[in-house]
C-alpha cells in the first residue's frame, strides 16, 4: 500500500508541470506551423497569378487550445480464508488537446483598396531605412523613376510583348553602389511649407562615376544635394525625382513571372508566352535573375525552403537561394504592412481539430 500511495503522488507531481510545459512546447509548434503554412499561402498564389488563377488569402485570425490531462490510481485486496492473499493495483494517466482555429477571408472594400493602392513612398523609405537593400526595394516596388521604366507591364497578367527595364535596373545598381558606401540616402527636409522626402546625394558622390551616371540616367543636374520625391509622373519640374510606385497586387503579379513553368503547360497553351521585339520568346529569368525564383518538380523537392503542390507539380524556392528567400521575406513583410491591417467582416471558418 506504501508504494501505491507514493506511486499516486509521483504521478499527480508530474501533472502540475504539464501546463507550463504544454505552453513552452504548444507555443513554438503552432508559431512554426502558423509561419509555414503563410509561407506556403503567398507561393500557392503567386503560382496561381502565374497561371492567372485567382490569388485567394485566408488569415488566421485565432488559435485557441484545450487541454484535458487525468491521472488516477486504484488498489484493491481480496482476503481468503487461506492465505495468500490477493493485492491489485492500477494507475492511469489521460492527455488530451484539442485546438480550435478560426480563419477570416481576407476580402472587401479596405482590403481590395490597399491590395490596388500604389505602395507609399513612405513605406520605401521606411523600408530602407530599416536595412533593405535599396535596388532591391525600387526593383520589386517602383516601376517608374523619372523616365526609367522598370517593366510596367509586368505589374499585371503576363503581357505579350517583353518589358522595358535595363536602364532602372542599371540607375538602382548605381544606388546600391552608393548605398554600400554611404553616399546616399532616402531623407525628408522643408520644401516650402511642407516637409517633403527626397533623394540625397552628397557632393562627394557626384564626383564618382557611379554618381555622375546616376545623374545623367535620371535627368537631375549636379551641385544639388537634395533632390525632392513627387508622385505626380505628370510634373516636369527640373531636379525632382519623379516615382510611380507598385500596387501590393502589381508587385504579386511581377513576381509571379518569376515561377518555372514545365515546358509542358507551355505547349498545351496554359501561360502566355512573352515575346521580344524580334518575336522571340522572351526569358523573365534574365530579368529577375539574382531576385526571385521558384522553382518546379515533379517529386517532393528535398532542398525546399518552402513549397507547394499545384496542377500535379511541385513548385518550391531553394533553401539555398538566398536572394530568392530574402525578396520573398521582402514580400511578405510588404504585404503585413500593406494588407495586414485590413480585415473583411464575414462569416469567419471556425475549425475544431480532432472532432
């Protein structure tokens, strides 16, 4: 009887630190499964605006959990006339969880108006100066500085010509160049009565060849430090810099022409096939080379950081790109900050797990 009364209190003494415990372990599993599967959501519907399908998002909008947890211990003894005696003993110990996640559709007017909203100015600049990589940021989410257009056209369904986009592309890799050595900035100083941001760029860097080109691509004269930002691609003032910033679903839609099609789905005619001037097909990984890649297969990928499984094929981005994973984090950091805050009042999914 000693041993099964200490038996009882060992058992109900392991009990008490289940909660904490449950709390360390449930935590991270559901912080990692919640970031896994809206990793998973943004590459199913760039893959869908590839193949122009409609992009649906659905976001978590609670997680909550039960946990039942019973112990218990029962003895018993069976006296005879004639010894021996019978003694029985039993322990028993229950678990159980069960989690319940509510789902909201992301959709209605505030959602629709900031997923078709240019992306603020702001925001770039707050962007950068957080630590983004400035060509990064102008390549993914401007598609017009002054007169440099960074392929416009792509900001939408695949188009049926190529994109113009050399000339933005070698204007930011001056700007990173510059960046890298802390010769330019992304500033706000009085303009008139208000304050207004602007492109710096110190003497100094005018003096390099890297700033003399900037200049000259952007159409801004030199001696001037301080170039003020307009949105309004309709002035012409002298020594402004002119951006037209992306929609959040224009910048979806330009990444998306970074998915891998199977040669097969090209011949039975499910993408358009974009075209040079010289009717040639047009390769939009020569584009988006060393910014964005997802890849395809026909098996489970095994060096996939994130992947998905549409229209009978695997689509993943390399654990090892990691250009490709650091514009997808880029991404997704954009969409929180664009998207995140608007929220449909629907009917919301509500799903027990084990019922």
């Amino acid at each position: 009887m000693r041993f099964i009364w200490l038996a009882f209190i060992f058992l109900l003494s392991g009990c008490l630190y289940q909660g904490p415990g449950a709390l360390r372990g449930g935590r991270l599993s559901y912080n990692m499964a919640l970031q896994q599967s809206s990793s998973e959501q943004m590459l199913l519907n760039l893959v869908r605006l590839r193949y122009r399908d409609n992009p649906v998002f659905l976001e978590v909008n609670s997680i909550s959990t039960q946990l039942n947890i019973g112990a218990g211990a029962q003895a018993g003894v069976t006296v005879r006339d004639q010894s021996p005696e019978t003694y029985t003993t039993g322990l028993n110990f229950s678990y159980a969880e069960k989690p319940t996640i509510t789902f909201v559709p992301l959709q209605g007017e505030k959602f629709v108006e900031r997923l078709f909203s240019p992306i603020p100015v702001q925001h770039l600049i707050l962007l950068y100066h957080s630590g983004w990589n400035v060509a990064r940021i102008f390549k993914l989410c401007v598609q017009q500085l002054n007169d440099l257009q960074n392929a416009p056209s792509a900001s939408g369904p695949t188009p049926r010509v190529a994109p113009t986009y050399r000339s933005f592309f070698r204007a930011v890799a001056l700007m990173r160049a510059l960046q890298k050595r802390r010769l330019l900035d992304f500033v706000y100083r009085p303009v008139g009565n208000t304050i207004s941001p602007g492109l710096y760029l110190p003497l100094e860097a005018q003096k390099l060849p890297e700033g003399q080109e900037l200049l000259r691509l952007l159409n801004l004269e030199p001696g001037i430090s301080f170039y003020p930002i307009t949105t309004d691609m309709t002035v012409k003032a002298p020594n402004t810099l002119r951006v037209e910033s992306r929609a959040l679903i224009g910048i979806l839609f330009y990444l998306s022409h970074g998915v891998e099609v199977p040669p097969r789905d090209k011949e039975r005619g499910l993408i358009l096939v974009t075209v040079d001037r010289r009717g040639k097909p047009f390769d939009w990984a020569n584009m988006l080379k060393g910014l964005f890649l997802i890849k395809t297969s026909s098996k489970y990928p095994v060096d996939a950081a994130v992947a998905v499984r549409y229209r009978g094929k695997w689509f993943y981005i390399d654990d090892r790109d990691l250009e490709t994973k650091s514009t997808f984090m880029l991404l997704s950091q954009l969409f929180a900050l664009e998207a995140g805050k608007s929220k449909s009042i629907m009917p919301m999914l509500t799903i027990p797990i084990g019922q």
